[in-house]
C-alpha cells in the first residue's frame, strides 16, 4: 500500500498554480484523477501519484477545512493559557487613621532645648512686631538685628550670634547707612566696626524681595544656602510682601479674611520649620481703635495673630513722648511688658525696666477717678455725670493729675468693654455715649436708686 502523503491544493478566489507536498510547493505538471498526477518540486524533483491516492488526500484535506489559501498551511497557532483573573479589589478604601503617640512613648522622648534668637524673650519661630506708623518699629528692628548678628546683648538679654537678613521694603541704602550711622555713633567706633569684618559680615541687607506667593520663599532659601548660619530675619513690613500678590484681593473674596491671614501665615511658617533655630520676625501696624489689651490692636484676623508663635506690640500714650510700653505674648515663654525710652542722639530704644502691673494699676486709677466725680465736691451732680471728651479728660485730671489720658484717648479708654464690666461690677458705674452733642454719660447706679427712694449716699 502506497504510503498516504499530505497534498494540499489552494482553493478558491485566486487560486495558484502552485500546490503542496508535505509542505514542499510543487509546480503540477500534468494532473489527471483517473491516471497518474506528476509534479515538479522547486529542486525539480518529481512526484507521482495514482487518481484514487489523489482523490483519497483531497477528501481529507477538505473535511479538515484547513487548506484554502494561496499561501502554504502556517502551524496552528501556540495557545496561551489565560493568565489568572486577580481577585477583585476592595470597593471601600482602607479607614483613615490618627497618628498617634501614647504617653508613656511621649514622654520617653529626648528633644533638643529651645533655641532663642534673644534669650528669654525671643525663642525659634515666627513673630510679629505690631505698632503705630512711625513709632519707632524699624528703630527696635535694626537695633535687634544688630544685636544678634554681633552676638552683643539687646538690653539685658544675650543673644545668639549669627547671621541676619533684615528685608526692609520700606527703606533705601541711602536711609539704612543713615540709620546705621545714628545707632551707632554712641557706642561704637564705626571705623573700627568696619574694619572687624566677621561682626559687619554677619549682617545683611535687601530692599527689593518676591511677594509671598510669588517666590520669596525660594529666595530665602537660597539666602539660607549660602549662609548656613542664618538665625534671624525681619520683614519690614508684612504688608508688602502680601500686596505684591495680585490675587491677595481675589483670594480675600474667595475665601474670607481669616483664612486668607491664616493661609498667609501658614506660608512663612513652612519656612520657619525648614530650619533649626529660625526666627523670623514681621514688621505690621496697629490699628487706631483702642483697647485694652495690646494684643488685640494688631491689624488683620485672628487668623494672623493666631497663627505666629508671638505677639510684640509697641505702643505709646503720646505720639509726642519719648517712651513706649512694649508687650510681648509668646507661646513659649511667659509675657513681659516692659517700659523704652527712645534716645533721641542713637534712636535706639533704652530698657527701663518691667512694667507688668502697669495696665492694672492704671485702670484702677481710672476707675477710682471716675467713682471720684460723684463724691468730689466741685462736682454738683451725684448721680449722673454729663459732658464731652475733654471736660471729662479735664475733671478727671483735677481728681488726679497723674492719669495717663488724654482728650483723645479717654473715650476708647472708658468704653472698652472689659472696663465698663469692671467699672459696674466695682463701682455700680454705667456709661452712655450719645453721637449727638459727642456727650459722655456717667450714671452711678447706688446714687441713682438712692435719690429715687429718697436716701442720702455720704
């Protein structure tokens, strides 16, 4: 029995001339099914085949409908198992967590002690220095800046020598050696000063800086870079590197004041952190409306003065004196309020002393001056007191002189709100103000009430 081959003629649209033998593409020569097929490999070999083997592999071929092509049958293809289907994930994400400590962990931790730009009264962070336009600010700021890059001591506190950037947008170089030269002059050689390079090197100078959103911060970094040993910067003032931002307006609007301050802050706090032993230290104002406690004068949201580390405010009675009442609240130390005077040869602010029981003892002797008026014997009325500012700042004064009022500042001084409360609830005292007339109204409560039942207060 002849040996059965595999033949494959290509059927179909086009069909070719060419047909396979095992694979192998012959040229036919002559193919008939009822006598013998002959053909011709390409290496001219000859193959022969009788009809019925002929017929036989064609009737195979076409149950297997493998070979109805014009090109030669390709070898089936390799049949990749399908890679395993993943399990599915979860549809809900993992619960957010706190991270936290327990207090044992707490307090078995070792941390590096405060650092402090001046000591005691200074420490690392971020600080603002509050006051009234032309007070004296940039005067304290340049002496302190000084201070600490020369290592010498502000007032009786010693400070930590290194190097300073005092960022004074308000100023040009002309007015800062100006400046320079007038502290100076007093206590010092400049001369010498000036030939002593490791103290003058230490302290350095810009009036031009990026706005606080529009690259200031890679600017200090860069300054930082370069001199490593970088513990203090002033920014005089913190308006304006806010107002060089053209979307501070828009982002007020959007997202109110308070956020916009606290955003702000959160700002230069980055980069007070990215440093060990950072001070920064921005120069703002006070606004005009009085009150009793300092902390609360300083421009802006809470979202800026709750933000920063510390709180110094400068402040005077007169804009005309020479002395000032500077208050600090810091959260890392205790607050002081201590008492300057400013030398009027150096400009430079004196240290005379703590002055912590100050605001107690002179809303006591207000307090007690105003009770005063319905017991004073020049005084006709006794139970109410009428008038404007200055014959109350005047009435006053003649109960006592020493009062630290004026016609302009006894009206915010009495109406603050924790003093009326406290003026009340001690001397049964209210106050009214009416717009019409600028009158003052003071009403003592036990007279008035004793009047009306008909009883004499002595």
């Amino acid at each position: 029995m002849t040996k059965e081959r595999e033949f494959f003629i290509p059927t179909g649209k086009g069909i070719s001339n060419v047909v396979f033998v095992d694979g192998e593409p012959c040229v036919p020569k002559f193919i008939n099914p009822k006598n013998v097929s002959r053909l011709e490999s390409s290496t001219g070999k000859s193959l022969s085949f009788t009809g019925g083997e002929l017929k036989a592999i064609i009737a195979k071929d076409e149950r297997n409908h493998q070979y109805y092509k014009d090109k030669p049958p390709e070898p089936p293809p390799t049949v990749t198992p399908p890679a395993p289907i993943p399990p599915p994930a979860s549809s809900s994400p993992p619960p957010l967590r706190f991270e936290t400590i327990d207090y044992y962990t707490l307090m078995q931790q070792k941390f590096a002690p405060l650092k402090y730009a001046v000591e005691e009264i200074l420490p690392q962070g971020l600080f603002i220095l509050a006051g009234a336009p032309k007070i004296g600010k940039s005067w304290l700021t340049l002496d302190m800046c000084r201070a600490i890059a020369t290592g010498e001591a502000l007032w009786d506190f010693g400070t930590t020598k290194g190097d300073v950037l005092y960022v004074a947008l308000e100023d040009t170089h002309r007015r800062l050696q100006d400046r320079m030269f007038k502290i100076e002059q007093k206590t010092i050689d400049i001369q010498a000063e000036l030939a002593d390079k490791s103290k003058t090197r230490s302290f350095h100078f810009t009036t031009i800086s990026k706005g606080l959103f529009g690259g200031m911060a890679e600017q200090i970094d860069t300054f930082v870079s370069e001199h490593p040993n970088t513990n203090f910067i002033a920014i005089d003032t913190l308006e304006h590197i806010r107002r060089s931002d053209k979307q501070n307006d828009n982002r007020k609007q959007e997202r109110g004041l308070y956020a916009t301050d606290y955003n702000d802050m959160q700002m230069l706090r980055n980069i007070v952190n990215k440093y060990d032993g950072m001070t920064i230290m921005l120069i703002h104002h006070t606004r005009k409306m009085y009150d009793s406690d300092p902390l609360h004068t300083v421009t802006g949201s809470t979202g800026l003065t709750g933000a920063v580390d510390g709180i110094w405010v400068l402040d005077k009675d007169k804009r005309s004196g020479d002395t000032a009442i500077l208050s600090i609240a810091n959260r890392d130390t205790k607050g002081y309020s201590f008492k300057l005077q400013l030398d009027e040869d150096s400009c430079k602010w004196q240290y005379l002393g703590e002055c912590e029981d100050e605001e107690k003892s002179d809303k006591e002797m207000l307090a007690t001056a105003i009770n005063n008026l319905f017991t004073a014997t020049d005084i006709t009325s006794t139970e109410e007191w009428k008038g404007n500012a200055t014959a109350l700042c005047t009435a006053l004064h003649k109960i006592n002189d020493t009062l630290p009022i004026t016609d302009r500042s006894i009206k915010g001084k009495i109406s603050n709100k924790d003093f009326l409360d406290w003026l009340k609830r001690k001397f049964c005292i209210s106050y009214k103000y009416q717009e019409f007339g600028r009158t003052i109204i003071l009403s003592h409560l036990l007279r008035f009430t004793a009047s009306v039942r008909g009883v004499q207060l002595k």
